[in-house]
C-alpha cells in the first residue's frame, strides 16, 4: 500500500488547479486531504462521503436521461397505452415539491440533481401521453398549472418553509402514490405497453442508491422515508416487467394453442409478406402513384391501429348538424365524433348513385374506368380494393352491411357478416335503348305518399342484423388475445335510405318541430334537362305535393338519419367498452345523398349539391389534430388514404383517380379537385363533373353544360354557362366579370372534352346494358341460382363446445378476464366461470 501511494502522490499533489477545486467542492477540504492527497483509504467517514457523492452525481448523470427512452417509445409507437398518466401526474407533482424544498433548504445538488431533470422529461411524457389519448386541450391547462404552482413554492413570501416541510410530507405520500396507478394499470392489461423497462430498472437502482445518500449526506427523515417507500414500490413494478416481460400473452397449460378467429371460425391467420405490394422489399414502399407521402402509420410499428369506417346510405351532408348549424336533425354523437376528426367540409362522391359510387370508393377508380354504370354492373374481381391492400399488409378486412355488389360478394374481403340488402344480379339492368320506359324498380312518388311512422321495415331488420353482427366482432375480436391481428371492419348501414318511413320512437323526436321546406322550388317548366327527366324516371312529374307530405318525408328522414345517430354511438360504445378506441382510426362517410325536395327533385342521381356531397370524417387524434378541410375531396380517396394509414402504397402501375389525403390530415396542402361519372337511370348519355375551388361545372352531350359558383351563389340558383349563352344569344356585351366566368368555362369544357371520350363511353355503356339484358333473361328461366352473399352463421362453432380447445372456450368466457376472486387481469390466468361446465 505504502508502495501505490509513494507512485500516486506525486500526481495527486499535482492536479491541475480546475480538478483540484471540483474535488474539494464535491467532497470538502477535510475529505479531499485525507483521500486523494493523503490516500487514507482508511478513512471510513471519508470513504462512504465519497461513494454518496459518485453515486448521487451517477444518478444525476443517468437521470438525464432515463425518461428519454419512454419518450421516445410514446413517440414512435403514437400510443399512450400501458402508461398511466394519473401516476406520472402524481410523480411531477411530488418532483416539485421536493425540488422546491431540496433548494429553499441549501441541500447539495448532488443529492436532488436528478429531481429538477426527471420532472423536466415528465413534463414531457404527460404532455405525450394527453396529446396521444386526444386531450390536446388538456395537456395545454396541465403545463399552465405546473409552472403556476412552481412559482408559487419557490416563493418564500407565498410559501414559508414551515408549510413547505408539510408539503414535502405529503410530496413523499404522493411519490410513493404515483406507484400504484401505474402497478395498477400493467395488473388489469396484463401487460406493460408502452411502459419503458430502462426507465423502471433506473428508478430501481436509483431509489436504492439515494437511501444511501440520504443517510450520508442529508439528516431529513421525510427524505428518507420517501426514498424507502419509493424503492418498496420501484421493487412491484421491477417484478412486474419481469413478469410480463417472460411470460405468455394467454393462459400457458404447458400445450401448444390453436388460434382461431372468433367470427370466423374456419379462417386460418394470414401472415403480412415480406414484400411491399409497390415492389420495395420487407414492407418499405419505394414510390407512390402520386398520392400522399407514406408518413402514415408504419407497418412495422407494434401496436397497428385497427379501422373502423362507418357508412350510411343516402345521407346528405348539408342536412347535418355539423355542416349546418341551423340543421334541425339531431345527431349527437355525429357532432362529438366530428369534433375530435378532420372534418371534410367538401366531400363528393364519384358517382351519385349507389353501387357505382360504393364501387369506385372501394378501387379508388372512377366508374367508367371500372365498367361501374349502374346498380347492376359487376366489376372484375381482379381489381384491387382497400381490402386486398390492407390485408396484404396482415389486416383482416371485415365487412358488415351493404356493398351493393354485383357477381363477386367479397372483393377482397375476408369476412362478409351479413348478406346484402340488395339484388347480387342483372336485375336492375339500366336500358338507353328504350330512354322513355320506366323500369317497374326505378323509385317512385310512394316513398313520399307513404311517408310516416312503422313498427318495422325491412331496412330497419337489416341494420339491426348489422348492428348485432358488428358489435359482435369487436367482442370477438378483443378476446382473441393480444396476438389478434389488427382490423379493417366496414359498417355500412342502410338508413337513411328512402322508402321515408322509420319507428316512433326516432318519429318522436321531431314531434313539436316545424320541418323545415325546402329552401329552393323550381316550378317543372323551369327546370334544366336532367331534372326533368329524373322527374319523369321518379314517377314524381305529374305529382304536386303538398307542405304536409314534404314534411312528413323529411320528418321520417330526420328520424332515420337519428337512427344512425345512435348505431354510430353504440359502435363506438362497444369501442370504448372494448379499449379499441384509443388504437382504432374512425373514418364516417357515405355513398351519395338526398335531394328531399330541394329543387322539386327527390333521391339521387343529379349533381346538386344535396344529392352529390357527402359527409366525411376522419378522426385518429393521436396522430391527427381535428381541424377542419374546405378543399374538394372524394370517397374516391378513401383507398390510397387507407394505404397511407398502415404504411403502404397503391402499385404505382396501376391507375388510380383516388389521391391520399394524408396531406389535409396532417395540416398540410392537399388536392383541391374532384370528378364524377353517372351513367345510370335518368340520363341518356354520360353526365360528368368537375369540383374545382368553388367552381362545379357538369356536362352531358345530351344536356348540355352547366357551372355554378358555389362561393358566390351556394343554392345554385344561377346557371352561369345559361347566362353566358343567352347574352351570346343577344350579343349582349360581356362584362369583365362574364369574359372571367367564359374564360373558366371554355377551361372546363376543354378539360371534359380530353378526359372523357363521350361516344366510346357511350357506346361501351350501351354495349354493357345489352349483354346484362340478354344474360339476365336467359339466368330466369328455369332453375334459378342466386348470386346473393350468405354469411357463414355455424352455430357448432359458438358458445361453449366439447371440441373447442379449452383455452379457446376460456378466451370466449369473459371479457376482460379475471383472477380467482374476480379482479380484472390483462390475459386468461385462471380458469373462467362459465367457460366449459354448469
């Protein structure tokens, strides 16, 4: 010994100045002479100073940085999940308090450092965690109450230290209570999420370590005790990442599981591929088709969102409460879902027609492009939809509820739940060969005659099939484990398609209410081409009807658009029941909307705005700030969108009309244009339009053109290319104004002119009438074979079944699980009441 310290003392009597003088401030004079000059490690009071402090400037150093991990797992996964805010909320204000008190008292900083840098990141994670659970708001009040009590006990004249002792008593209870919501969470989930092991296993090492420092450096029982609790609880948490960390996501029994998906019991898992569907290896897109930029959701995050799209089937979005506060339709749950979404406030279909429009929304193609023409055109089965790219990249695509498909009932679904309400046939082939016939399934004046009150209609058996077997799947789904791939579930409802009829209780609801008439009455001579012959197609030309019947129609319409209301209120209440919603993108639109006696005109099928645009909502606030978008969009962008969202992208070689609009959901620029195609009953040739800013310009070679300025007159009233032609007419002189308005509109018709081939697609049209006419006809003789979708229903497959695996039946039992005295757990650990005997 006397050797080493004959070799180090020479060295140790020379350091330079700046070391000599960081040492004597870290350990005092008397320690600094007795250990590094004298090297008398001997010294026991000496020794242990010295090993406080490293250790106390260790944690400080680790402190630093021993939240950045849990920062960065929040970020990166856009997941609050697993981490309890209420703990960290408890743990920042007991940080507070003590670094108040550690300061006002003169304690070295050695022996609370870490205290101001922990509560600095915990500031951060609460922010995190509020934003990523859609409490925006929330997180902005939180800071402001922070750095108002940080004033306030760091000020001696609103906060003596007598009071301040107390709080630092209460600051040790309130470290040590921070504990328990967390403990508390990872027990009832069965898991620890998003919670970071490096930060538990430092708050571990650290509590240990700072009950020696305390003991050494600080005589302050509240301190210690506070350290001593805290490592007790450090230690429950250490045992619970160990825990979960090892062991299985479901009961273990010492056998292998057999996995089978709940609503469709025969259905093996499909497992994502390691190629990208656009040609880039392991899921890394290596282009885009021109939509979007692929920063949506990454494949390869842990925890992928599910989708859950909601659908309705005739609702016009200027009728709504979100888009027109002086809509007297009640819609509660419509408007808090908008209020926490991007909401579109100009949505369009691709077509205002049922299976035309659903069928472009589903390829991202327009109709034409896809031989969608009418409510009896099938389209090929080999052309991609959202459900093919979705389950490419390992989603199990659902559907419940209608989809009007023609021929092929699936497209890429892999579960249909229910059957459609809707012919899967010919049957309502349209015929241009004979304009002037109406077909005996076109609509009719009956809706409206016969508008009122029922105690049931088909429509309503329907969507409460689809309801049940909706709900049904998310139950299902949640207790298939956490191995449970994510889901794409479509719902779409009926309502609130006409015939004009709904139960009393939504009836009900409007009693007392003076239904609004309609804002706009053209008399019948006065109407454009189109909306005559829609007239006549409706069977509504020779009908004159009066303000009681056109309110009773839009009462019953009212009634039925509440209806869905409340379905998408208990859709999203079995989310919620389920702990799906925080991990669950919402998306809300619809496939065409109304006209309800705007205009004279009823149903669909026309360019104005009540049959044309539709409602669109996006809501994910974890990732998306609810805003809303005034540029021109479709439903036509919902595919490459959905791509966008899990992390994918439309083969670029493949055309696509769709554009992602994941640039308006992040707040950046985005398209601003649409395009529609019809060409279905009630016209004679193709009827097209273009949605440009606030510019709607329609054409049809049988018709003519039109175009309205929705900014300047938003009822269109005012046909601008009719004015333009008559003042031509009279060779009338333009005004500047009218050159401006002739200049877009001899734009618009150059644009229509190179888009669209009107007499090819005329003729393919005709061409594919004629075909379905004759096939249909010969499909009616003798034996007839549906095409109609019939869901899967084997009841030998549910409930509780001898040859079902015991730990399927278990996972089925109860949701959530429990333990043996019914306490929740995050996984099947015990056998569950009910799950296999009396």
């Amino acid at each position: 010994m006397d050797a080493v310290k004959s070799a180090l003392q020479p060295i140790t009597h020379n350091l330079p100045a700046p070391i000599r003088d960081l040492g004597v401030s870290i350990i005092g004079e008397k320690c600094y002479r007795a250990l590094i000059l004298d090297i008398d490690h001997e010294n026991t009071e000496c020794v242990k100073l010295a090993i406080s402090k490293g250790l106390g400037i260790g944690i400080i150093a680790a402190s630093s940085i021993v939240k950045v991990p849990q920062i960065l797992k929040l970020v990166n996964s856009q997941s609050a999940s697993g981490v309890s805010f209420l703990s960290y909320l408890l743990e920042t204000s007991s940080y507070l308090i003590s670094l108040a008190y550690n300061v006002r008292n003169g304690f070295p900083f050695s022996t609370f450092g870490e205290t101001a840098l922990i509560l600095g990141q915990n500031v951060i994670i609460c922010g995190l965690v509020l934003n990523y659970s859609g409490k925006q708001g929330m997180a902005a009040l939180f800071v402001a109450a922070l750095a108002a009590s940080a004033a306030t006990l760091f000020a001696p004249n609103l906060v003596d230290m007598q009071t301040l002792a107390y709080l630092q008593a209460g600051a040790g209870v309130l470290g040590v209570a921070s504990k328990v919501p967390q403990i508390a969470a990872i027990w009832q989930q069965g898991g620890t999420g998003q919670l970071s092991a490096f930060a538990v296993f430092n708050y571990l090492i650290g509590s240990l370590s700072r009950i020696f420092t305390t003991l050494q450096e600080v005589d302050d029982k509240l301190i210690l005790y506070g350290f001593i609790a805290g490592f007790a609880l450090n230690l429950v948490l250490a045992a619970q990442m160990v825990y979960y960390w090892n062991a299985p996501s479901a009961k273990a029994k010492g056998k292998q599981k057999e996995k089978m998906p709940i609503a469709a019991p025969a259905a093996k898992k499909a497992q994502p591929p390691n190629i990208s569907v656009n040609g880039g290896l392991n899921g890394n897109p290596n282009g885009a088709n021109g939509h979007g930029n692929g920063n949506g959701v990454s494949p390869q995050t842990q925890k992928r969102p599910n989708i859950l799209y909601i659908m309705a089937d005739q609702l016009a979005a200027p009728l709504l409460k979100m888009y027109n506060d002086k809509s007297q339709i009640l819609t509660p749950n419509l408007d808090k879902l908008a209020s926490r979404s991007v909401q579109f406030d100009s949505a369009y279909c691709p077509s205002p027609l049922c299976a035309p429009s659903r069928m472009s929304m589903i390829t991202g193609l327009l109709p034409v492009k896809i031989g969608a023409y009418d409510n009896a055109a099938q389209i090929g089965s080999d052309v991609p939809t959202y459900a093919h790219y979705l389950r490419l990249q390992g989603y199990h695509t659902v559907l419940a509820g209608k989809m009007h498909f023609v021929g092929d009932q699936l497209h890429g679904y892999e579960t249909r739940l229910t059957s459609d309400i809707y012919p899967g046939d010919f049957g309502w082939v349209v015929n241009w060969d004979q304009p002037d016939t109406r077909l005996e399934w076109y609509h009719n004046a009956s809706s409206i005659l016969q508008a009122g009150v029922c105690v049931r209609s088909n429509q309503l058996d329907y969507d409460e099939e689809v309801m049940y077997r909706a709900k049904q799947y998310m139950y299902d789904h949640v207790r298939e484990g956490p191995d449970a791939r994510p889901f794409c579930l479509t719902v779409s409802l009926t309502h609130p398609h006409d015939p004009y009829t709904i139960e009393q209780k939504y009836w009900d609801l409007y009693e007392g209410v003076d239904i609004e008439l309609p804002k706009v009455r053209i008399p019948k001579e006065d109407q454009d081409p189109h909306s005559k012959r829609l007239m006549k197609v409706c069977d509504l030309w020779d009908e004159e009807f009066s303000d009681e019947q056109i309110k009773r129609a839009r009462r019953a319409y009212y009634g039925a658009v509440s209806y869905v209301d409340d379905c998408v209120g208990k859709l999203l209440d079995v989310l919620k029941q389920c702990r799906l919603d925080d991990n669950t993108i919402i998306i809300f639109s619809g496939d065409h909307g109304d006209m309800l006696g705007e205009r004279g005109l009823w149903y669909k099928m026309s360019y104005f705005e009540s049959s044309v645009r539709v409602p669109l909502l996006v809501s994910y606030p974890q990732q998306f700030q609810p805003r809303r978008v005034t540029q021109n969009v479709s439903t036509l962008d919902i595919l490459p969108t959905m791509c966008d969202l899990v992390g994918t992208k439309p083969v670029r070689e493949l055309p696509m009309d769709g554009v992602s609009l994941l640039p308006h959901l992040q707040g950046r620029e985005g398209h601003d244009t649409v395009f529609a195609e019809y060409t279905g009953e009630g016209t004679v040739s193709p009827l097209m339009m273009i949605k440009r800013g606030p510019w709607k310009y329609i054409i049809c070679p049988a018709d003519g053109s039109q175009l309205f300025n929705l900014e300047s007159d938003p009822l269109e009233l005012h046909d601008l290319a009719k004015s333009l032609k008559k003042k031509q007419a009279l060779s009338a002189e333009l005004s500047a104004e009218d050159k401006g308005v002739q200049k877009i509109f001899e734009a618009f018709e150059a644009e229509a002119h190179e888009r669209w081939d009107f007499k090819r697609i005329t003729e393919d049209v005709l061409y594919s009438q004629r075909k379905r006419r004759l096939v249909w006809g010969a499909l009616r003789k003798g034996h007839f074979t549906s095409w109609d979708y019939n869901p899967q229903d084997d009841g030998r497959e549910k409930y509780i079944r001898s040859h079902i695996p015991l730990d399927d039946l278990e996972r089925r039992a109860r949701y959530p699980a429990v333990d043996a005295y019914g306490r929740e757990t995050g996984s099947v650990k015990v056998d569950q009441a009910g799950s296999h005997g009396q």
